[in-house]
C-alpha cells in the first residue's frame, strides 16, 4: 500500500506554500493578544512584563511569528486574568504592520524645513 504522508513538508516547499498549517492558531493568539493589550491600555513593554515574558517574546508573539509552548499560553493567560479560551476563540484577520518608524506628517515635515516661518506668497 503507497500512501503519500499526511504532512508533507518538501511537497509545500516546492508549491511555494510557506504558510504554516497552524499559522491560523497563531494569528488568532497574535489577535486576541493585541485586543486584550489594546483594552488594558498598555505597551508592549507594560504586557510583557505582566505576563512575565521578555519583551522581544511578547512582540514576536503579537506579530504571530512564535510557536507558542503551553509555558507561554499560561504566561499570557495569568498576565491578562483570562481564562485560555480567551486566546484562541475566533478573531478577525492578522493585520501586519508596517516595519520601522511610521511616515511623518506634513505639518511635521513642514514645521522641520520651516514653512511656518517663511511668510506666503500672494
């Protein structure tokens, strides 16, 4: 009996498919992260340390980069006070951010090259 396996990785790897078949857990942990964060008001920095992890775990985590260990989930459960179904019920779609420092503002820019200093032309 020739089955083909059930999770082969070279044969995703050739199609171009790089998704992870968990990757929706991880997006979904990587949501619900993020709202609960966002509900509480606090940074990054504020959440990892409530929820006892480095700060660089906390953001990789967030960005639903990180395989999470049990270890982990139960960190973010006892940081937050919510119970683990909290973490992985349905959520919406993973929103990546952009990398880097975000665009300045035209008022921004223009108060840097001095425009407000210059007087108008008429």
């Amino acid at each position: 009996m020739n089955r083909p396996p059930k999770h082969d990785v070279k044969a995703q790897k050739r199609k171009g498919s790089k998704k992870k078949p968990y990757q929706g857990l991880l997006d979904r942990v990587a949501v619900n992260t993020r709202r609960l964060r966002a509900e509480r008001g606090w940074t990054q920095e504020d959440a990892a340390e409530a929820c006892d992890l480095y700060v660089t775990l906390y953001r990789v985590i967030e960005g639903g980069h990180s395989n999470l260990t049990a270890s982990t989930v139960h960190h973010i459960c006892v940081g937050f006070g919510v119970d683990v179904a909290e973490l992985f019920k349905p959520a919406g779609p993973l929103v990546k951010r952009r990398r880097g420092r975000p665009p300045k503002r035209s008022v921004e820019l223009a108060a840097l090259h001095g425009a407000e200093d210059k007087p108008k032309a008429t």
